[in-house]
C-alpha cells in the first residue's frame, strides 16, 4: 500500500520532467530553424528591424496575440500590427514551415530574449489555427 502512495505522489513529478524535456528538445529544434528561417529580418538578438521588422525580443505582441503570432509564422503576415507600442506596417512572406517547425520556433521565441510563457505551443495548437486572415 506505501509503495502505491509513493508511485502516485511520484507521478506529478515524472510528468512534470518528461514535460520539460520536451519543452527543451522542441526549443532547441526551434532555434535550428529561427536560424534558418527568421534570423535574416528578426536578428540574431530578436530585435528586429526599426521600422520594417518587429522586434521578438520581450514583445508584447506574442504575449498578448498567441493565435495571431502562430498564424504569422504558419502563413505569413501583412497589414499593420504594434508590437511594445510601435506600429508596423510590412510583409512578411510565408516561411515555408511545416507545422512541427512552426511549433518549435515558437516554442523557442517564447523562451528566448525575456520572453516567457507558461504554456508551451503544442503540435496540435499549431494545426489548429487556420488561414482565415493573414492580415491583423
């Protein structure tokens, strides 16, 4: 009967272990294709560009904007959106992504350059969005 109460008291905890380790495995999966993908316009630092390419770098936009964030980075972006207070107004051409790599670079972006996210993207977040509007 002890042995039972210390399995289920464990329980928790080894999910909670497996959980972070996928977490890690996917954010380092997603900083492989930040790099091949978004590093050009985003920078290396996820500051972007004044003006022209919205910085990822503590913005409020992914915070604030999830579905509207993963929808960008699945099918792309144009029309205006203000990210920390600073209306852009650019495109930003579908990456090409399949919908792991999506998940993953998101997962990387939320917990790169003070940002930071209690709940991970998942696979099944990432299919769930569709193109229904590629603008705001």
């Amino acid at each position: 009967m002890f042995v039972k109460i210390g399995i289920l008291l464990l329980l928790p905890f080894v999910y909670m272990f497996f959980q972070d380790e996928t977490l890690l495995k996917s954010i380092e999966r997603g900083q492989k294709v930040y790099e091949q993908a978004c590093i050009k316009c985003h920078k290396q630092n996820g500051e972007g560009v004044a003006k022209f390419f919205p910085p990822l770098a503590n913005s409020d936009y992914l915070r604030d904007q999830r579905v509207q964030s993963i929808r960008a980075v699945k099918f792309g972006q144009r029309g205006k959106i203000t990210v920390n207070g600073i209306t852009y107004n650019s495109q930003m051409l579908p990456p090409g992504l399949k919908d792991e790599e999506v998940t993953d670079v998101m997962n990387y972006i939320l917990h790169s350059w003070g940002n930071k996210t209690e709940k991970p993207v998942t696979l099944e977040e990432v299919q769930s969005v569709n193109r229904i509007d590629v603008g705001n």
